[in-house]
C-alpha cells in the first residue's frame, strides 16, 4: 500500500508542473510573460532546464521507472516521451508570431530531462543495498 501512495504523490506532482509548464506555454504564446522574468539574462535557459528537469524526474517516478530497451541500452519512457512532446512545442512556436524557436531552449529542456533522470538514477542504483550470499 505505501508503494501506492507514494506513486500518487509522483502522479500529482507531475500533473501539477505539467499544468504548470501548460500555463507558461500559453502565456508565452499570448505574449503575457511577466517582465521581471525577462528582465534577468537568460532566464528562459535556467528555466527550460529547471521545470523540464523537475517535470522529467515526476513522470519517470509516476511511471515507476519504466524503460524501454533499443539495442540493449534502457531509454526511460519519460524521457522519451517528453521529449517528443517538448521537440514538439518548441517547433510550435515557428508558428507564434509571439514566440521564437531556438534550439538552445530544445537542448536545455532536453538535457534538464535526462540529466534530472540519470542523476537520480545514479543515486537511486548506487545506493541499494546489495544482498550478500551465504
């Protein structure tokens, strides 16, 4: 049961930064980003790695870890899936008059999502205790 709970807890936070990222996006497009945001520089950058990250790390946990294999090599299916999704709505925005593609934004959200997964994988994995046999 506790295992349970505690994927509701993973659930409900990435549905809520998904709502929260959903609620930027549309303010981007309707061009109502508050100034002070862009005010500091590059702002936008330490913000596509911050909240893709944290968005990627949720959805890896709601999903209990689940990978897919290619190759031999697991590929979490957060990852992959978010960054169709993110690749997506980056390339959206050649079509806002509001917003401006950049790769730059397509990279750093990328790199929050897996570098959010890997590391805690890392820990996760490097942590375990290992079972000594008798």
């Amino acid at each position: 049961m506790r295992g349970n709970k505690n994927n509701f807890f993973w659930i409900l936070g990435f549905l809520s930064l998904l709502a929260t990222v959903i609620f930027i996006i549309v303010l981007a497009h309707l061009d109502l980003i508050p100034s002070i945001v862009k005010k500091f520089p590059h702002s936008d950058y330490y913000l596509h790695f911050l909240l893709y990250g944290l968005l990627g790390l949720c959805f890896h946990k709601a999903l209990n870890h689940k990978a897919v294999f290619l190759f031999k090599i697991a590929l979490p299916l957060a990852f992959l899936i978010l960054a169709f999704f993110t690749t997506l709505e980056e390339f959206s925005q050649l079509f806002s008059q509001n917003r401006t593609f950049d790769l730059v934004d397509l990279f750093l959200s990328l790199c929050g999502i897996f570098s959010f997964i890997f590391v805690h994988d890392l820990i996760l994995f490097s942590f375990k205790p290992k079972l000594i046999k008798p």
